[in-house]
C-alpha cells in the first residue's frame, strides 16, 4: 500500500477560472475546456460576475465571452501516468503555453515536482500547476491475544 497519494494541482490564477481548484491523481487523464464532455470544464456562467483585473485584462475587446472562445471546446489533455510520468497535450486552436513556452503537440512535463509551473491557455486562461504528495495514514495494527 502507498505511504502518499501523488496528484497534480491546477489553481485558477488569471481569466475566468480564478480561484478555482482541479486536480488530476496518479494514473489520471484529464481534459480541460468549454466542452461538457470535458473532465474540468470552463464555464462563462460559473465565472465570477467581475471583468478581469487591472493587472491581466482581457485582451480584445469583446470582454470575457470573447476571452473565453480562446479557450477551445476541447483545449488540452494532461495524462499523469507516474510521479516522472506527466504529458500535455494541446488539442487547441489558440494555444496552450508552460511557463510561457508553447506546447507543441504532445509533450512530457519534467521538473514539476521541483516547483510549480505556470499554465496558459489561450489568451488569458491562467493556472498555477503544481506537484502534491499527501500522506496515507495508515490505520494502527491492533492484535488480540486470547486467553486459552
């Protein structure tokens, strides 16, 4: 039995997603975009009621419905076969982008586990990605000893 769960955090930094928590456990395969068939989904009616922040606004000038068709019905995949074993997969038109590098096709993430990563999907879509190990307790051992 595993002594710690392994799974991967995405936290919603920028767009319409801040804020919000998705996270993929070992052996997992995710897809994220507007789709409904989607695992995690992104959603203009679950999207806060505010614009965007002065820091990241959304870019053109269509507000957060334009914003949002950047991100496509199905934007990428993300297969987390191992603790070393973790690919992306961009299935976008407007691109996905690790640490400000695009993803071309598919390809594997390394060096997660040293510290988090930054994920960009279209425009303005942001998320913080990071490596989470959680402890398994394990229930105590208790043995009977019965009298004869």
């Amino acid at each position: 039995m595993p002594s710690e769960l392994l799974s991967i955090r995405l936290t919603g930094i920028a767009g319409l997603s801040t804020g919000k928590e998705f996270s993929i456990e070992e052996g997992g395969v995710a897809v994220i975009g507007r789709s409904r068939d989607c695992n995690f989904r992104l959603d203009a009616k679950e999207a806060p009621s505010e614009q965007a922040s002065e820091k990241k606004p959304f870019k053109g000038s269509g507000g957060k419905q334009e914003h949002l068709l950047t991100v496509s019905g199905k934007h990428l995949k993300i297969e987390f076969t191992a603790a070393k074993t973790i690919f992306i997969q961009d299935l976008s038109k407007h691109g996905t982008f690790l640490n400000g590098k695009k993803v071309e096709g598919r390809d594997q993430i390394i060096g997660l586990h040293k510290g988090p990563m930054e994920l960009r999907l279209g425009t303005n879509e942001t998320f913080r990605m990071e490596f989470v190990r959680t402890p398994v307790k394990t229930p105590p051992k208790i043995s009977v000893k019965r009298r004869s």
